[in-house]
C-alpha cells in the first residue's frame, strides 16, 4: 500500500503511508447504536470528533459515506464541526449518500451526481413473497414517502404515506425494504431469492434491504469523489461496520472493520479497530494523525 501524495509522511506507523482520503461510515462508526434498535444516538463521542477533525486540519479530506439520505447525512457534518472555515477556508465536504447513489457538497447541499433505476418489478416480487413489508423512498431534502410507518428512529424528516405504486411509479436512487418482525439472516435469503436484473441490493443489521441500482455502492461512489480530487483508492483509508461497506473497504487502500462488525465485513478489511462503544474509528484515526502527545511518545 504506497500512496505517492503523502510520500514522506510517517504517521503513528513510520511505514511512508498516509490517507488522503478517510471515508467513514455513519451508524456503527462515527454513531454508536441504540441497544435492540436499528437506529443511532445522534451525537460523536468527543474522542470521534476530535479524531476526525484532526485528519481535517493535516489536510486530510473526510468523506462521509452511508446508506442514510442526504439530509440525514449534513447533521452529522454538523455534529462534526465540519467543514470549519477556521481550518480550511472555502472548504466543502463531500457527502457519499443513499448507498453511494447521490453524492453531494455541503454546505450547502448542492447534489452533484445521482443515479437511478425503476424499482417496479423489484418491489412487486417483494411484495409477493412478504405483503406486509414496510417500504420508504426518500423525498430529497424533505423526508421520505412511505407505505406505512417505519419504527421510530429509523428514518428522518418529514414522513408522507403513500401508495406503494406511487412510491415507485418513477424512477428512484434507492428504495428501503424493512420488516421489523423478520430477521436480517431472513432478509439475507430473501435478497438471494429474488434473482434481480439491474438492482443490487444490501441488507443491514436488521431486516433492512436496501435496492440500488447494479454497480453502485459506496465504493463507486467515492471513486466518483476521488476522480473529482486527482486521487487513487490507494490514497483512502475506509472505516465500516456493515454489509453496504464491504464494496468500500475492498476498494479502499486500507479498509477497517469496527470491532462489532460482522463476519464478512470482518473478512474483507485490511484491519479491525475497536468497537464503535470504545471509540474504535477514533483510534484508527490516531495512528495516521496523532495527538501531540501520542506524536511526543
């Protein structure tokens, strides 16, 4: 793992190596799970915060990198601090939403690629092996449309039921599929059983399936962000928890598994931090741009 932009650089590892790019995952990385939910506290333990503003301030670029919708993803910027005119005046963050499908710069919000697909026949054959499904499409910059009401904290902003042909009667970036009284290894079989042409798809922790269009992934989409920079894969450093980072973390020059990750991710990933509940981003973080103290050790 060579990166020519940061030759010289040593970092915590003294190995030449340093990110250009640190690409972070939201819910299970920089957020740490609410017990028994599908859902995140909204707040960066401090450890997080300051780690990630460090990379920041040496100049590092921080991408955040999620399933989540547009508008979920600019508060987390927020909490962040980022971007701070103080450190980098002019800056602007870029926003890997939606699984990779919209990528934008905040602030503002300024959408600068999409992708979408029709998700008719996606959702139909959904519907005809479990009727009972929730599903949502995201109403950029507002909420979401939905069939009916998901678990609370499970999706934000304003929610508009609707019709499920509505929902899907043109084309979208990306549809939710959640059952909250299946499993996620439920969720898992259903994916495979489906035999979809064009669509991807992605569970998550819960019984959470998330339809995008084929080839797009958080991978494509920092790809897109890095051929916006000049930069390669091997100049990010990826830090994941979930089945929607495993594209990243393979794509990625270093790819790091959170503690809590799950087996397959775990498999992939160059490296395993500590548990998003023991900061395990932040100390990833640190072997890369350290405190002064660690810098003095």
């Amino acid at each position: 793992m060579t990166s020519a932009g940061w030759a010289g650089a040593t970092g915590v590892n003294g190995d030449g190596w340093r990110p250009q790019v640190v690409a972070l995952d939201i819910d299970g990385t920089l957020l740490k799970w609410v017990e028994g939910s599908g859902a995140a506290h909204e707040e960066v333990a401090p450890a997080v915060r300051d780690a990630v503003r460090r990379a920041y301030a040496a100049g590092a670029h921080v991408v955040l990198a999620s399933g989540r919708s547009p508008h979920g993803m600019t508060k987390v910027a927020d909490l962040l601090g980022l971007p701070d005119a103080e450190l980098r005046d002019g800056d602007r963050l870029w926003i890997v939403a939606s699984n990779g499908a919209v990528i934008l710069r905040y602030p503002p919000v300024d959408v600068v690629h999409e992708e979408t697909f029709d998700a008719r026949e996606a959702v139909q054959q959904i519907l005809e092996r479990r009727p009972s499904v929730l599903v949502a499409v995201e109403e950029r910059g507002i909420g979401y449309r939905i069939n009916d009401h998901f678990p609370p904290g499970e999706l934000s902003g304003d929610m508009v039921v609707t019709p499920v042909e509505e929902l899907v009667a043109h084309p979208v970036s990306r549809v939710i599929i959640r059952d909250p009284e299946a499993t996620a290894e439920e969720f898992v079989e259903l994916g495979r059983s489906l035999g979809l042409h064009g669509i991807s798809y992605v569970v998550g922790w819960t019984a959470w399936l998330d339809l995008t269009p084929v080839g797009v992934s958080k991978a494509s989409g920092l790809s897109y962000v890095c051929d916006q920079l000049d930069l390669e894969p091997s100049d990010v450093l990826a830090i994941g928890d979930g089945r929607n980072d495993i594209e990243m973390l393979t794509w990625a020059g270093r790819g790091v598994a959170m503690g809590q990750a799950i087996p397959e991710v775990v498999e992939v990933a160059d490296d395993v931090t500590a548990t998003v509940d023991d900061d395990g981003a932040a100390a990833e973080l640190a072997r890369w741009f350290p405190t002064a103290e660690q810098v003095e050790v």
